[in-house]
C-alpha cells in the first residue's frame, strides 16, 4: 500500500508531464469531508479540459480514515478519436488496489505501441489478468489490475509513468477529430458505457452518499462524469433493477432503458433483436436512444 503521506505522488507525475496540455481557463476544485469516530471520508477532487478532452479528473480520497487511494481519469471529446486514459491506486494495510488502462473507445484501436509495456509490468508486478467481470466490459486486454492484494506500487507507479507515454505520444496527440464520421456514434456510447459502468459498479457514490448526503455525492458525480455523454447520478440511492448483459456480444442495458424493455410486450424477444443490432453496430451499452434506434425488427 502507498503510504498516505506519498499517496498524491501518481497525480504530481501525471501533471507533470501533462499539465501543458490542460486548459488554465477552465479547472474546478471540489472537496467534501465527513469525520466520526472511524475517521474521515473524504475526497478532494480537480478537473482540468483541454482541446481534445471534455475532462481530465484527478482524485485524492480516504474512507473512514482507513482506505486512501489516488485515481486519474482522462476522458476524450466524443468527436474526438482517442482512448480513455484510467488510473487508481490505494487500499488499506499492506492491501492494494490498483487499475491502469488505456480503455476503448473504438473496435479499431491498434495496442501494439502498449503490448510490450503491458508484457513488462505484468510480469515484474506479478499480476494476473483481471476477474472483475465489469472491467472486462469496458477496459482492453492490457488491463494492469490488482484487487486487494500485496502489490510494489513504487513499480505500478513506474507502469503508470510507461502507460502515460504511451498514451500520449501514439493515442493523444495523434488523435483528430471526426465529427460527421460514422465513428462518432460508437465513441460517444463507448465513453457513456465506461462512466456508467465504473459507477455501477464502484461502491464510492453509495459510501459518499451516506457520508456527506446525497446532494454532495451527486456533484460529485457530476463533476466525474458530466459532460456529453453525461452519466448523471440516479434518483435513488440503491438500484433495485438487476441489470441484463449479454456477455457473449459484450452489450449491457442502461437502467432507463431495460425499465422500458421491461415494460413492452415481449421483453424477451425484444432483447434478441435489440442486443445483436447493437453489437453488430459496435455499440456496447443499450440506452434509451439507442433501444429507440434498434428495438425495431428489420
């Protein structure tokens, strides 16, 4: 586990190398606090733009005063043909968690600049590939992930370093835009999918929520994930809907829009002609306006 007085050192290395391309004209600082007898729950927050991302998110956090961590998040443009850039380190004791990608956002992305810094660090960190079901959905196959156990974060620090260079020189800056291209639909429902997930599926907004109140968890979400394609924060607290996925084709149901699907006739038949549609289109998550789209027979 990083110790918590070296727990913004990720952050301080990824602004350094990549502060000049951050707009100085459009930042927000957010930081929210609870503390009781366990401890504070906090979160301490910035987002920065730039010419070809709608956020670059950089968090420091502790929950009750036990579990610390960082996390990074560069999310690109829907116009704009680049690949999210994800970050996490923290845990508590000597127990870690840890997650570095370059994750999708079109089916053509060519990882063979990362492959053999994947190789690397997989095999000097030690890590197996990931079984977190919901990361599989939304990461690339050179997902650096550990999941509560003994890590070298010092060495993931390092991998991170390598990721960002990556990242930067063959995905960043490379990248144009392609508004009016047919891409454009599938990059934009890709970074819809990877905020839906990570928020589905990381318990932060549910103990935030009963830290500070709703009303903070909810900026807080909004300021992560607010921009087109925005993923707001739900009306209630806890879901009760379990959601569909077709792990086959890789498609999952928005909440809003599988309330919909549930609501027609046939629920069941609806799925074999949306799910397919949506997948041969390289689309991965079903929303409102693509159930709209696709939940038609041909």
């Amino acid at each position: 586990m990083t110790p918590p007085q070296d727990i913004r050192e990720p952050l301080d290395r990824f602004l350094a190398v990549f502060r000049d391309e951050l707009s100085v004209d459009d930042t927000t600082e957010f930081y929210c606090n609870h503390r009781d007898e366990e401890g504070d729950t906090f979160l301490r927050l910035e987002t920065h733009v730039s010419p070809k991302l709608s956020r670059v998110v950089i968090e420091e956090y502790a929950i009750r005063g036990k579990m610390r961590g960082t996390v990074i998040m560069a999310l690109p443009r829907p116009e704009i043909d680049v690949p999210i850039f994800f970050f996490q380190l923290g845990g508590i004791g000597d127990r870690s968690i840890a997650v570095l990608d370059i994750s999708p956002t079109a089916r053509d992305i060519d990882y063979t600049p990362l492959i053999p810094v994947y190789e690397k660090y997989r095999d000097q960190l030690g890590l197996e590939p990931t079984k977190a079901a919901w990361l599989q959905t939304i990461c690339s196959p050179y997902l650096l992930h550990c999941n509560y156990a003994e890590l070298d974060t010092g060495l993931f620090m390092d991998a991170m370093d390598a990721y960002v260079q990556v990242w930067l020189e063959h995905y960043y800056r490379p990248a144009s835009a392609i508004a009016g291209d047919s891409r454009a639909p599938v990059i934009s429902n890709a970074i819809y999918k990877f905020k839906y997930q990570l928020h589905h599926h990381d318990p932060a907004y549910g103990i935030f929520a009963r830290a500070w109140g709703k009303p903070a968890a909810d900026a807080f979400v909004e300021l992560e994930c607010g921009d087109d394609p925005a993923y707001l924060a739900p009306e209630q607290l806890e879901s009760k809907v379990k959601p569909w996925q077709n792990r086959e084709l890789n498609v999952l149901w928005a909440e809003d829009a599988q309330l919909l699907a549930e609501a027609s006739s046939d629920p069941t038949a609806l799925r074999d002609v949306v799910e397919p549609a949506v997948a041969g289109a390289g689309l991965g998550i079903v929303t409102p306006e693509v159930l709209e789209q696709y939940g038609s027979p041909a």
